[in-house]
C-alpha cells in the first residue's frame, strides 16, 4: 500500500528492498510481475533480471552467471573431484594428482577451506 498522505509521484524511481531466506535446493529464477491495485490499476506486467538488463554490468554473484536475478538458488558442489596417483609400489615415492571444478567461486576471505580425507 501506499502509505495514508504519501503520493508515488510520476517519473520518479523507488527502490524498495527486503530480505527473505532462500530455500534449501536449488531453484530456477522465476518470473517475477509488478502489479497496481485500486482507483488506478496497473495489469501484471513482466519486470527484468538483472541478466536480462544491457545496462546492468555483471550479473555474476560468486562466479554464477545471472547470479543476481532474484530467487535463483545454486546448491555450492564440486563439479569434477577426482584424485589419481603415478606409482604403486611399496616404500616408492608415489605422487597424487588431484583435479577439483566447483560450481561456485570459493574465496579465502569468505572462509572457504577445502579439505581432502582419507590419505592414510
């Protein structure tokens, strides 16, 4: 509603914003509509992404393309988490190659470790 004495004024940009907590799996951005009820009656009509948006710069949030339209919800994973080794004789030098992909930026600074379990 607009507020009781309070007039949204023609031509002129508000920015409303809020928080919400995203669900637990991963979901696709939907398609969100801005809709006016009342005396004046705007019909639901489509808003933009910022994906969608040529002027927005870099959608990217965490390294995920079109990570800043709304609700979009990646679960963080490892895409590719393999590990392999050139030697198996005992006693011998053995070298362990280990190739990792994430899904997601993982940064230092945010906290993110990886950790690797089961050498011995």
């Amino acid at each position: 509603h607009v507020c009781q004495g309070a007039v949204a004024s023609v031509r002129q940009r508000y920015t409303i914003q809020f928080s919400i907590t995203n669900p637990a799996q991963a979901q696709h951005s939907p398609s969100i509509s801005l809709e006016s009820t009342g005396p004046v009656r705007i019909f639901p009509q489509p808003m933009s992404t910022p994906s969608c948006t040529c002027n927005s710069g870099s959608s990217a949030i965490l390294g995920v393309e079109a990570g800043a339209d709304p609700l979009l919800v990646i679960v963080p994973a490892m895409d590719l988490a393999e590990i392999g080794q050139d030697n198996v004789l005992p006693s011998a030098r053995n070298s362990l190659s280990v190739s990792l992909q994430s899904n997601v930026d993982l940064r230092y600074d945010e906290g993110s470790a990886i950790t690797i379990t089961g050498l011995g």
